[in-house]
C-alpha cells in the first residue's frame, strides 16, 4: 500500500458527513488536504476544527467552472495535485410524474457536471506529471437503478461512462481512476429526500470514509478500478 503522508489532495464536497470525516482521516495520516466546499460558514468550521490554514480551503460552488478552474489553478501552483476526491452530491428521488425538469437539470448540473468541472480541471497537471488519482463516488445507484431514480441514476451512470472514457485517454500514464459505488450511508444526505429508509441498517459515516481513504492508499503497482460497499441489508419501508 502506498503512504498518504506528504500526498497533496483536493477534496470537493468537504463539508459533507462523508467529506468531513475523509478530510479528517487523511490529515490524521500526514496528507495536505485542500477543502473546497460551497457553504462558506461550514467550511470555516471545519477548517477550524481540523486545524486548516488559510490558502487550503475554498468556498467553491463546483457547478461554476470558472471558479473551481480558479481554485485548483491555486493548488496546482502550490506543487501539483496527487488526489483528487469528489465526494460532492445531490439525491433527488421521485416518481417521474413528479420529477420536474429542474430536479432533473438539478441532478445532472450537481453530479455530472460538476465531475467533469472538477477532472477538467485538474488533468493537465496530472498529465504533465503522468500520474495521479481520481476518486469519484457514483455510489450504488450509477449501476443498479431503483424506482424513482430516474435523474440520479441518469447523472451517476454519466460519471461512470464519462470516467471510463478519460481513462482510455490516459492509459499510458499513471493515473488512475477509481468509482466508488456506495450503498445507503447514514449521513445527511437523507435529510432533504422524501423517502422512508432503515438508517440503522446503513453504512456509518465513517466506514464509508474509511473506505475512501483505505482507496488514496491503493498500490502503483495497480489500480483499483472500482469498490462496491453496501449494507448488509436496509431497503424503504
């Protein structure tokens, strides 16, 4: 396994209950983490409470191209990128009959192209360095739909394709890119969807975190293309 210790990685979607506690485990193990979040305040927060100097962390909207470009121009310069975790997301889970065209752009803008704003941004540096790590988190429902999905399992089986596309680009060098494909986590993720879930049956925070930082440390000598981490069982009820 390779160390995390000195390793230079951007984490989008550092506020979340997911981000925040990756962010801790990766600094916990001598990582330099650069949070990028939206909501300014939490952001704050955090960087506080994990001891995060100013110049490591960004109120980024990671819809705005412009602005992440901006942000990861600012790491780049700093000595380069190693990882990049995106662990940004939105879930919207209705019925089409009341899925509306907004949810939907919602769902792609969020997770889809928010994805692409982020790797966009940081492959030139990772080509000229010809390595790398890209972590994104389809989760579990970018390969198997449910009922109601519709928009998100739209955005997250984009993330996949778009993915498996750019790693045909850049087979030749050392970058590699993984997809974590998550089942239902106990986070706050839940709290804006309208759907009855056994949150006791689902995946801790932290060993869904656990998972992506246990993925940073993946051997040079291969790649871990994709991870599948479900409950043992939790449905709707």
């Amino acid at each position: 396994m390779e160390t995390i210790k000195g390793k230079r990685v951007l984490l989008f979607g550092a506020t979340g209950g997911i981000g925040a506690k990756v962010a801790e485990l990766l600094i916990g193990g001598g990582a330099t983490v650069f949070l990028l979040a939206r909501n300014a305040q939490k952001l704050q927060d955090l960087a506080v409470q994990l001891s995060v100097p100013e110049g490591q962390y960004f109120t980024v909207d990671i819809t705005d191209a412009a602005a992440v470009d901006t942000a990861v121009a600012q790491v780049v310069a700093g000595g380069g990128v190693d990882i990049l975790i995106n662990a940004v997301g939105v879930g919207i889970i209705k019925p089409i009959e009341t899925l509306t065209h907004q949810d939907f752009m919602d769902s792609l803008q969020i997770n889809l192209v928010g994805s692409f704003n982020a790797v966009k941004a940081v492959m030139p540096s990772m080509k000229e360095a010809k390595k790398g790590l890209i972590i994104n988190i389809p989760g579990v429902l970018g390969k198997v739909p449910m009922a109601g999905a519709a928009a998100y399992s739209a955005s997250k089986y984009g993330i996949v394709g778009m993915m498996q596309s750019i790693r045909e680009e850049v087979k030749r060098t050392e970058i590699r890119i993984t997809n974590l494909f998550l089942g239902g986590v106990d986070s706050p993720f839940w709290d804006t969807i309208d759907l009855r879930v056994q949150k006791d049956k689902m995946i801790v925070v932290e060993e869904a975190a656990r998972a992506i930082w246990f993925l940073c440390q993946q051997p040079r000598s291969g790649v871990v293309s994709e991870m599948v981490l479900q409950p043992f069982n939790h449905q709707a009820i």
